[in-house]
C-alpha cells in the first residue's frame, strides 16, 4: 500500500514510524512532517490545511490510504473530501470529528446514551449561564465548547472566577468564535486516564491505555501544557475497568453516533476521570494523543498499516490476528523550548539526537524542530521532542529515556524530570 501521513508533530512522527515497519506499506509520504520523519517517509510540502491539495496530491499518486495525525483538518472536512473521491481515509468526517469539535455535541450524545459524564449545561447567553453557575457552585469548571487549542477549559474554585470565565469566553474575547457557546459542568474528583479504541464505524477495536502528564513543572506543578510527558499502560488499569470503559462509554459512542448517521472511523481517545474503580468520561477527541501516541507505537507490534485501512474499509473486524502489544511498558519524555507554555526562543539547535536515538529500546521522536542553515536541527516549537523508551517495568522504561535526554545537547530546552512518578509509587508501594 502506498500511504500518505497527515501532520507534523511528534505523533506523526510516531505513526510514521510504525507505518514504515508494516509489512502492507510499501511507500509512505507524509505531509507536511518534520526531519525526523525524514528518516521513514517521503515528504510532501503541504500543509495539513490544504484540503484541495492534499486530495489532488491522493489522486495523482493513486494512493491507497491517507491516514490524518491531528484534529483540526478532520474538523475541516479532510476526510469527507477524500471519501468523495473514493480515496480510503483513517478519520472521522466533520459530522463524526464534531465528538471533539464541539464539547456540547459530546455532552448532548453522552445525555441521550447514558453514558457517564459530568453533569452540565449548555449556554449561549451570560444571565442563563450565569444562574446555572451560582445554583451548581464551586468548584466547576468552564469549556469553550470549539476548538481552542487545549486551553479552552478553565477549572474554577471560586464562583466568581467561573462567571469571569464564562463572560470572557461569550464575549468572544477569550477564544474568538469557539467560546460564543459554552459548556458549564460539575468538576469530578479522580485519577486521569487516556483510553483509545479504533472503530470502522460499527466494529470497535480496544487498544490500550496511557497517562499523560499536562502540567509543565515535577510533581504536576505549574500551568497545563499539551503534555509533558506519558507512559503506557496506566499502572492501575485492570480488565474490569477496561471493559467498563469499553461497555458504558466507548460502545454506547459508536453506536450512538451511528444511529444519528454520522458513523464515526478512525480512533476514538477517551479521556477519563477514574475514582473508585469506574470511569467517567470527560471528553472525547478524534485522533491519538500527543504525547501518547508516542507511547503506543512503541508498545505496538502488529502491522499498523492493514489494521487502520481495515478501519477505512470497514472491516475491522477482521484484522485481530493483525494487533499484538509489546509485553513491556513505554514511557515517553518531552523535551521543550525554555519558556514553554509562555513564549519561548526559537532556532536554538539542537545536538546528540543520534547518540540518544541508537541507544537501545529507546527513540527519539521529533515534534517541533526543523533543519538550520547549516543542516543541523533546530528547535521551531514549544514540545520538540518526544524521548521515548521500552523497559521491563515503568521505572526502568524511565531511567532509558532520561539516559537518552541525558545524551541529548539542548542548552535552551528543558523536561520534567518525573514522568511516570505516579505509578512508579503505586508500584514500589505495591512491591
Ligand atoms: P478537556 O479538554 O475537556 O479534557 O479538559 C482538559 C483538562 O481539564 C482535563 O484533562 C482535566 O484535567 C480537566 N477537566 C476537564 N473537565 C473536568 C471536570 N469536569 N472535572 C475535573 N477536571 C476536568
Ligand atoms: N496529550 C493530550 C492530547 O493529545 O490531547
């Protein structure tokens, strides 16, 4: 199969990595990816915006799969545009990409189907949110209901700081046109959980568990990030509450979103609040997480390629014999430009990535990073690399990627020195 990638972050780097060692891909380009990525794929220089171009470039090269990295172009219509013209495609359509899209439109699914969610209002206007807000109290928590790059939720202790949330995201101050409507809910006490399931629509494919690490300072200190850092499986996953997962909030998500016809293809990333053994969901997202992705393509063993065209074809149910996990946990470390989240420099370079990339059970993954003048590679974004490695246990999947960051020469950039620190305890506690 001849395979275009869409994105360009540390998760396409990932993916592009798993999809070039499937047996089924014979040639893989990605667009518009980074020099990472270089190493497994042809690049095409398209952005992943250029709907009109990405199509006409499936076209002309024939090809057999386009399989799209991030949320945005899925929103936008890529996938239905590419289905129009018979072109197999891993991701949702706008209608089905809309569970991330649009926060209202998650809550209102997980309303109709039972599916355990904080409780919630939908609001258009102040005065309404606003009794909402002072009959439900503090704390609670405010979202945007569009897009807004991961910062759209705003955890409220006080009442007062919600109403300020909720009138600066209506004004359409905060976050322009995606806070013109908003979702006000219940804040949930637990532990997180990020949990994945491939669907072609009507057959659901369960994958596995991650846990991110979204605020940028040790110990889960300091502001919420894209992600600092993840491993794979979540220490206190068990295969009750997989299934529990799967019985009362994936399953009921396919097949409602099949019954208002909008079937939705590709991969479902719940993400959960754990307490007392059961998971409630607190959003849906379209696409793999980043950095968890990272994780998962180091766990996953199979041939990634025909599972996610099974996915695009509709047969997903065929293709069991084709997934297997590596037995051993991943862990993966971001390293970020100083200043991250605030502003941060750029065209810093970057040394030792292939001393870190040779070290065994260990890969780099590039994120925000471009080649400089001199060929070299420097840092253009504020997540650049993503540090990941294998081990026998979390703490020994955490000491390979350190000694790999260790190898890497970054003066400007910086990581958290703790990822997995959780579960490492749970599990000394446990031993
Ligand atoms: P979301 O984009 O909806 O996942 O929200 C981003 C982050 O805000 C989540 O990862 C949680 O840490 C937190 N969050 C969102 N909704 C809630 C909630 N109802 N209760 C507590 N924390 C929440
Ligand atoms: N790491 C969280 C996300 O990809 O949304």
């Amino acid at each position: 199969m001849k395979i275009l990638l869409v994105g360009s972050g540390g998760r396409e780097h990932a993916l592009a990595w798993r999809l070039s060692r499937s047996p089924s891909c014979t040639h893989l380009y990605c667009a518009p990816g980074n020099p990472g990525i270089e190493a497994c794929a042809e690049l095409v220089g398209l952005a992943v915006n250029d709907i009109d171009g990405i199509v006409a470039f499936a076209k002309e090269r024939a090809l057999d799969l386009v399989v799209v990295g991030p949320e945005a172009p899925l929103v936008a219509g890529l996938a239905d545009a590419l289905r129009e013209e018979g072109i197999p495609v891993f991701g949702p359509s706008a209608k089905a990409a809309q569970l991330e899209g649009s926060k209202g439109f998650m809550k209102d699914l997980c309303a109709r189907n039972n599916i355990p969610t904080a409780r919630y209002g939908r609001f258009k206007d102040f005065e309404t949110a606003e009794h909402f807000i002072r009959e439900t109290g503090a704390p609670i928590v405010v979202k945007a209901d569009g897009l807004a790059a991961g910062k759209g939720v705003v955890i409220c202790q006080r009442v007062e700081e919600a109403l300020d949330a909720a009138r600066d995201m209506l004004s359409g101050e905060a976050f322009g046109d995606a806070g013109l409507e908003i979702v006000v809910e219940e804040f949930l006490e637990g532990e997180e959980v990020s949990y994945f399931a491939l669907s072609d629509g009507k057959t659901i494919l369960p994958l596995t568990s991650a846990q991110d690490h979204k605020r940028v300072g040790d110990g889960d200190t300091g502001l919420n990030t894209g992600g600092m850092g993840a491993y794979s499986p979540a220490h206190f996953m068990t295969e009750a509450l997989e299934q529990q997962i799967i019985d009362d909030i994936i399953r009921p998500t396919i097949d409602g979103m099949a019954a208002i016809g909008c079937p939705f293809t590709g991969v479902l990333f719940a993400g959960l609040m754990v307490k007392d053994g059961k998971a409630t969901l607190l959003e849906h997202n379209v696409r793999f997480g980043d950095p968890e992705c990272q994780t998962l393509m180091m766990r996953f063993e199979g041939d990634l390629a025909h599972v996610l065209m099974a996915a695009a074809q509709g047969e997903l149910d065929s293709v069991e014999e084709h997934v297997s996990w590596h037995e051993a946990p991943a862990l993966c470390v971001v390293m970020a430009a100083e200043g991250y989240p605030g502003t941060y420099r750029k065209n810093t370079p970057i040394r030792g990535l292939e001393a870190a990339d040779a070290l065994d059970g260990a890969c780099v993954f590039h994120a925000g990073t471009a080649r400089g003048a001199d060929g070299g590679i420097v840092s253009v974004g504020g997540r650049v690399l993503g540090v990941t490695a294998l081990g026998a246990s979390i703490a020994e999947a955490q000491a390979k990627a350190y000694e790999a960051v260790d190898l890497i020469d970054w003066p400007e950039g910086f990581c958290r020195r703790d990822i997995g620190w959780r579960a490492i305890l749970a599990q000394d506690k446990a031993a």
